[in-house]
C-alpha cells in the first residue's frame, strides 16, 4: 500500500500521540500527566541492580501510579554514566532523577543550577531530623538541601578470598601496612594475584586507603579543603607504599573494572581486593559465600564513607512523579528495601541494625563510634574536576609508575581544585 506523503505523516502523528498518552494518565479533568519516572543510575547488574530493584519493588508500593523507567548505565563508579549525564545536562535533556554523591560532587551541580532546592520536600515528609546533621551539611548549600539521601557506603574495606588466604597461612587480616606487605609476599608464593585490582579510579580508591594509612583521619581530611600539603613527605611515603602494593597486582589492572578484580578472588585466583562495601551485596549477589573482610590495613577507625543521593533536576519531564520516588528514598521502608541489598547502610538513623545482613551490622556500628573521612574516587571529598585530575594521575603513574611526575599532578591538581 501506498501512503501519500500528507496521509503518512497524518498516520505518524497519530501514532506519536497514541505512544504519548500510554506514558500519561488523565487526572479527569481533561488534561494527562506524565506517568513515567525515568531513574538514572550506574547500577545495572548484580548487587547494584539488587539494591535498584529493591527501592523500585517500594516505588511500586507507594508511587502506583507512576511507572519506573530504568535509565542505568553499566561501569562502576559512573565511568560511563556521569559522561551521558553531562551531555543530557549540557542539551536540556535531563533524566527525571539521577544518583549524585553527597558532598563536593553534588556542590557542581548546584553551583551549575542543573538541580531543585528541595527543602520544601524535607519539611513537608519530615527529612530534616530523619538524617545525621553532618550528612545534612553535605547536601545543603547556602541554607538550601538539594538532595535525599539513600545511603552511607564504606570505601576502605579489604576484601578476601578466606580459602586462598588459608591456604597461605594466613589465618587473620593485618593491620598495618608492613604485616599486610608480609602477607601479600605469602599469597605470591601460593602463585595467586596477591591483590587483585581495577583501572583508575579503583586505583584511587586504592592510593586513598594508603593515604589514610600513611596519614592519619585528619591529615588525609586536609588533603582535600587545602590544610594538607600534597608535596609532604607524608605524601611521598603514601606514594612509595602505593608504588610497592602495585607490584603485587594483575598488570591488566587497567583494562579491569571492579567487578572483573572481584571475579579474581571469587575463582580462586587472587587473595585480597580494596573496594567499596557495594562488593558485600554483589558477592551476595553472585552467591559466593567464602569471603572475608577487615578495614584496610592501618586505617584503624576510620570510616571512609560516601553517600548516593538522588536529585530533582531543572525542566525534568516529571517532576511530581521525581518527588513521588524521591520520597520513596528517603522514608524508612525504602531505606530498608535498597539497602539490605546494596551493602551499604541506610542513611536514617532510625533504621533497626537487626534487619541486615551481618556486614552492614558491624558497619552500622562503625559508622556510629569511628571517624570519619570522605572519598575523592566516590565524589565526597572532592568536585569532579578534581575527581577526575587524580584518576588520570593514577591511570598514568599506573603505566609509567614515574612517582615523582604523580606527586606533581597531584600538587598541580590540589592547587587547581582543592578548597
Ligand atoms: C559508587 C556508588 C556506589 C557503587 C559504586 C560502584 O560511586 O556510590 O553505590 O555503585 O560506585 O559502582
């Protein structure tokens, strides 16, 4: 059959409408409004997805009539997903929400006027006592709070395959750097990958542990508002242990996100791994039950925490169905629902610890007694600028391992970014 050209695109319209209104919902009165939530994540398989899939089973509850629509980009810490969501921002194009980390990450899209003021929302479903008043201070800016919170994760958390320790003789995790370098000595006898890592920004996440261990809480703090010097010896240390570790990991490290350095310990085929507490759900995710896990050597108490938060940004499509699930975030029962799954910890304080797995109840209770200091790798610490300065820094010392060329990028980086 042949359309003329005037009845072909009469036929499309039509249809276009047809597809539009299956998206809306009519409110009686004439007019539709938007059914559909579009979610922005980087959460597409595994735990990630697990914890996603939870908040959304809760959505269903609560949000009925609005429909979730999956908008995730696969690659761990956003490597991918923060790339399409800046070109969506830079078009006018945005997601109704996306997942933003608490603190200098999410003060870019402020300071950029991508996001709402949501401190009408916190009164109105009585947030503003709901969360612990330093993650408060994260989210606001200039008396406003700009997102909710779905969560606290832990960063420095060493990850290990307990048979393939065992089978080198090592029966507890070290504390301090020099023990764990004696037990990564004992897992390359065994002929397995001592420390199993991933591309750049795991290896931040990595340089960041050292940098604790070599520090302390509140100088590494200072590494990131300007009261720390980068060119300290302190640093130099931190940068010569980063440069040992490096010799006992895969040397495809680069070509590795973090759920390929994670598959080394579950086969069997490395010892022990540096990564965010999101590992405990994925592991749980893929059924692996044999793993054991410590702070990393010389952190002591310190928590190094991060927060996913979601957002409402400017000119979303569906802002009414955006605060329907934002809600849904920040009430108790999605909090319970995403993190249960997720490996991290709700960011509520009235959550009862005895509905988690084991992990988080002993992360529970860090999170309350240890200090705490905020991730660059995972956006509290440090502006996207920054972020992505030292992940460069890193991919390139992990090629060239030139530490002298490394401490200056990251001098170069702190006086370009840190305040
Ligand atoms: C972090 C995020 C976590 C987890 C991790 C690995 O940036 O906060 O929730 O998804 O990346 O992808």
């Amino acid at each position: 059959m042949r359309l003329t050209r005037r009845v072909s695109v009469a036929v499309a319209a039509v249809a276009a409408l047809l597809a539009a209104t299956t998206a809306c919902s009519s409110d009686g009165g004439g007019t539709t409004a938007p059914k559909d939530v579009e979610v922005f994540t980087w959460w597409a398989d595994g735990g990630e997805k697990a914890g996603l899939d939870g908040l959304v089973s809760q959505f269903g509850t609560d949000c009925a009539n609005f429909t979730f629509v999956n908008g995730a980009v696969a690659g761990g810490a956003g490597a991918n997903a923060k790339q399409v969501l800046a070109s969506r921002l830079a078009q006018g194009d945005p997601p109704d929400t996306f997942q933003a980390h608490a603190g200098a990450e999410l003060n870019d899209y402020i300071a950029a006027g991508q996001i709402e003021d949501l401190s009408a929302q916190y009164q109105e479903w009585g947030l503003t006592n709901a969360f612990p008043k330093g993650l408060i201070d994260n989210l606001t800016v200039d008396g406003k709070i700009y997102s909710v919170p779905a969560n606290i994760h832990r960063a420095n958390v060493l990850w290990g395959n307990k048979a393939v320790l065992a089978s080198a003789g090592i029966t507890q995790d070290a504390t301090s750097l020099d023990a764990f370098f004696a037990d990564l000595e004992k897992l390359k006898a065994k002929g397995v990958t001592p420390l199993a890592l991933g591309r750049d920004w795991t290896q931040l996440m990595l340089f960041e542990s050292v940098l604790i261990s070599d520090l302390g809480a509140a100088k590494f703090t200072g590494l990131w508002n300007g009261g720390t010097k980068w060119d300290s010896a302190d640093v130099t240390k931190a940068i010569t242990d980063y440069q040992k570790l490096l010799t006992y990991t895969n040397t495809d490290r680069d070509t590795f996100d973090w759920t390929d350095a994670e598959k080394l310990i579950m086969d069997g085929k490395g010892g022990y791994q540096l990564m965010g507490d999101w590992e405990a759900a994925d592991l749980d995710a893929k059924k692996f039950t044999g793993y054991s896990y410590s702070v990393f050597p010389g952190n002591g108490n310190t928590f190094q925490w991060l927060a996913d938060s979601f957002v409402l940004p400017k000119g979303a499509p569906n802002p009414e169905g955006t605060k329907c699930w934002l809600k849904t975030v920040g009430s108790a029962a999605g909090q319970q629902a995403f993190n249960t799954k997720k490996g991290s910890i709700p960011a509520r304080t009235d959550a009862a610890a005895s509905a988690f797995p084991a992990y988080q109840q002993a992360a529970i209770a860090d999170w309350k007694s240890q200090a705490q200091v905020p991730s660059c790798a995972h956006g509290s610490a440090c502006s996207q600028g920054f972020q992505g300065a030292l992940n460069s820094a890193m991919g390139k010392f992990s090629s060239d391992g030139n530490a002298t060329a490394l401490q200056a990028a990251l001098v170069a980086a702190a006086s370009q970014f840190a305040k």
